[in-house]
C-alpha cells in the first residue's frame, strides 16, 4: 500500500513515527508570512490571562485559551488538509476540537511538570488513543527559552504513574515547525532561562468527539459567531450529526435556525387520527 501523502507531506510517515515513538515534527508547516500575521493577532485581538498551573508559580506564562471566540485568525489551521489528516491518523476520522490555545512563555518561567494530556478521562490503561495534539512554534524553541520537553515511548508505558525523575527529551524547532504528539505521551513545557527571550506558540488539541472535551465549545463560542464559521469547523466545534441530533435533526441546521423541536413533531393526539 503506498504512503498517504497531502499537500507534500507523508502523513503515512509522520503518524507511524507517532505510533511508535509517541510524537513527531512536521518542519516548515507554517510560512513566516503566516507566522507573523497570526502573532499580529494574538498581539492585538486576543486577550490573554496570567496563568499558573501544572507545577509553575511564577506568573510568567500567559495564555489565551478559548481562541475560536476571540479570533478568527486561525480558523483555516484547524481545516487544513494536512492536520487533519494528521490527527485523523492518530485517533480516526470522528474528531473535535478539544482546547484551543495562544501562549507566550516568558524569560523566567520555570518547566513544567511532566503529565499525560489524555489522563483527564477517568478510562483505565491501555486503551485506544482518543486524543492528538499539535503545536506550532511562532518563536524558534530550543532548549534555553523552554522547548517542549518530551519523553520518546512513554505514551505505551500504561504499568506506571508519571515519573518526574525520567529522563526525557527537549524538542528544538524552528519558527513555523509543529509538533505533534499522542495524548498519552509524557510531556511538559521547559524552562525560560534566556535573557529576553520569549516562546511563543499556538496549541491545538483534538479528541475522539463521543468524549466531552476540556474547553465546551457548543457553549464557549457564541452561536452568532459560530453560524458564520465553515461548515466543517462547524462540525469541529461539536455540532456533529451524531445519533439522534437535535430532535432527529442536524445540529447545523438548528444552529442556523435555532429550532429544537422538530417541525414534523406534533402532539400525540394529532398521531391518532
């Protein structure tokens, strides 16, 4: 069977490299044009919270989650031929958007713990991977301004807790280069000793769409703001026709109208003459 190749690149590759390994880098994903435009709106669109969590206290990580409320300067990322084909190599073709994030790591910032992205869903070990994960360097990452530490193979080891003495791996990438990794893999983010330098990046993390995902975007992105969005990210938002719907309805077309009772529904008495 020959490798499955979108827009040049050898998704056969990179998603067997994750099966294996737990992660890969796909180089030059993102022009710098692009790159820029985008840091221009998270610059200046998007508003940003202080955050602290997953072993930091230094208030030198900031980021905006919720981003598909705020911008719409990434909405063509999450539709492009080449991640999702990524992540639909990963975890299969029923997917939806589970966090949506801009970050900026701050000279000063201490590395994160290590954790498993995926082990907020109560479902025992081992199980199949449900969640895929990708992020997208702005600034060049490497080791002094924090580069993403990762431990390679961790995502198969389901006889053990996390171990944060475990030797693990700093991922350097260039400006525009992703990174892409199964929800079950060890991982955190590294810490900012550079004088001036910040690290910035853009996190999108997609789920199985039968699990309730962290960031709820049927409530977090207004309807009035996701009825003019494309269908298809529609649909990666969770208005996916899964089931029964709305009513026996597609949910995109309740979104448009907004009617939760089926039009062809009547009282019961109406059914009996």
């Amino acid at each position: 069977m020959e490798d499955l190749v979108v827009a040049g690149l050898n998704i056969t590759a990179h998603v067997t490299e994750i099966q294996e390994r737990g992660y890969t880098v796909v180089e030059d994903f993102l022009l710098t044009e692009e790159v820029e435009r985008i840091r221009h709106a998270f610059n200046t669109e998007v508003p940003i919270t202080e955050m602290r969590a997953i072993g930091t206290d230094t208030g030198k990580t900031w980021r905006a989650h919720n981003l598909l409320a705020k911008t719409r300067a990434v909405d063509h990322l999450f539709l492009d031929q080449r991640l999702r084909a990524l992540i639909e190599g990963v975890i299969g073709k029923r997917t939806q958007i589970n966090v949506t994030t801009l970050f900026n790591i701050l000279p000063g910032e201490t590395e994160q713990l290590l954790h498993q992205d995926d082990g907020l869903w109560p479902i025992p070990r081992p199980h199949p991977p449900f969640l895929c994960n990708a992020l997208i360097a702005f600034d060049d990452f490497d080791v002094e301004n924090g580069a993403t530490q990762l431990v390679p193979y961790s995502h198969t080891w389901h006889d053990r807790p996390v171990d944060q003495s475990v030797q693990r791996t700093q991922v350097a990438m260039k400006s525009g280069s992703m990174l892409v990794w199964e929800g079950a893999l060890w991982h955190g983010g590294g810490a900012n000793t550079s004088t001036g330098r910040e690290r910035m990046g853009f996190f999108m993390s997609h789920q199985v769409n039968y699990l309730r995902p962290q960031e709820i975007q049927l409530v977090s992105v207004p309807r009035e703001v996701a009825r003019e969005m494309p269908k298809e990210l529609q649909r990666q938002l969770g208005y996916h026709r899964f089931g029964l719907g709305v009513d026996g309805r597609d949910p995109i077309d309740v979104l448009k109208d907004g009617v939760v009772v089926n039009p062809a529904a009547k009282a019961a008495a109406g059914w009996r003459k």
